[in-house]
C-alpha cells in the first residue's frame, strides 16, 4: 500500500491568508491569473502554516509524554539534528543542525522527542538564539536533569540572499545549564560533537 500524507488545515486561515498571498504577489508586479500563479496564493498559505506549526504544539507536554524513570547519570546527546526554520525579521529560511545533551537525574526521555522538541521551536518565527534557550530551558524544566546543554549551527537566507549576501557565513548558539557550567564536562561535550565514531 502506498504511503499517503494527509495535512490538515485551518479553512478561514487558509482562505484568509490565500487572499493576503494574492494582493502581495498583485503588489509585487505579477499576474495571478496567470497558468503556474493560480494556484500559488493558496499553497503559500498552507505552507506558512506548516512552517509555523510549533505554535499549536506544546513541547513540554511532547517530553512527559516519554520520560521515565532510570539508574543513568551519564551524559546522553543527539547530534546533528535538521533544523529549519523562518527568521522573523524577513520572513526567510535559516536551517542547520541543532546538538542536544543532557544528564539525567532520575528520568531519561525517549531519544525522539529531543528532535521532536527542535521541531516545535523552529516552526515559528524565530530568532537563532532565543530557539536556542527555548531547546534548552524546556528541556531544564520539564526533565530536571543534572545538566543540559544546547548548540545550533545555522546558515540564514537573509545573509545570503540578501543585505550582506555572505553565502558561506554560519552562525553558531549555544547554551549551557547545571553540570555543563563546568569546562570539563561542557569541553567533553563539545568534543564529542565534532568527532566522527565511524
């Protein structure tokens, strides 16, 4: 059996934003009568949607929702997590990798919902550093672990599109609660990041 995604959407959103999507495109100069514009008003508005999803989803919720109870108090991380999101100054694409650890005290959580979690904060409109503590205070918060620590490595379309159009340029966030506030433990981390097992 063939595989089918079905996408649900908010019907006054939709035609609301559809008719907001035609006036800009109007403004802008084109024609949206025209063969490969008629349709796109409407797939920009389910799209912006998609994008910004994380708004109806609660991420602390997502983490109760797998945590249980173990004798482990060794650091866990999930690196290189896809990350993409939409910068809320110009409404364009940033997207890279989010690493995630942490050290658990009392309670593990199941290794899908820390991606999970980067989802839900990166459909919105976003600034880089503040999805970074966002990643990281829910995780402090909901899991209560020893330590968390958070890095994001991104490239922004609104440096390379456009203004400075450095096409090369990353930018890299990072924060750090509990065990990781001390050098060794947050050094360790750092180093397993950017080492290859393989």
């Amino acid at each position: 059996m063939a595989y089918k995604q079905f996408e649900e959407y908010n019907i006054k959103v939709t035609d609301d934003v559809t008719e907001r999507y035609k006036s800009i495109i109007e403004d802008l100069g084109e024609d949206t009568k025209r063969e490969g514009l008629i349709k796109t008003p409407e797939r920009a508005a389910k799209a912006m949607q998609f994008l910004t999803q994380g708004y109806e989803q609660d991420a602390a919720e997502i983490l109760k929702g797998a945590m249980f109870k173990e004798d482990y108090n060794d650091m866990v991380i999930v690196k290189d997590i896809e990350l993409y999101s939409l910068c809320e100054h110009h409404i364009l694409p940033f997207f890279g990798k989010a690493h995630i650890a942490y050290i658990p005290n009392g309670h593990i959580v199941g290794l899908s919902k820390l991606p999970r979690i980067v989802d839900v904060f990166s459909r919105r409109l976003q600034v880089q550093e503040r999805l970074t503590h966002q990643i990281l205070d829910c995780i402090n918060d909901t899991l209560k672990p020893a330590g968390v620590a958070v890095v994001i490595e991104a490239s922004h379309m609104c440096m390379m599109m456009r203004g400075v159009q450095k096409q090369n340029s990353t930018t890299t966030t990072s924060g750090f609660r509990g065990a990781f506030k001390n050098i060794e433990t947050r050094n360790e981390f750092l180093k397993l990041i950017s080492s290859s097992l393989s």
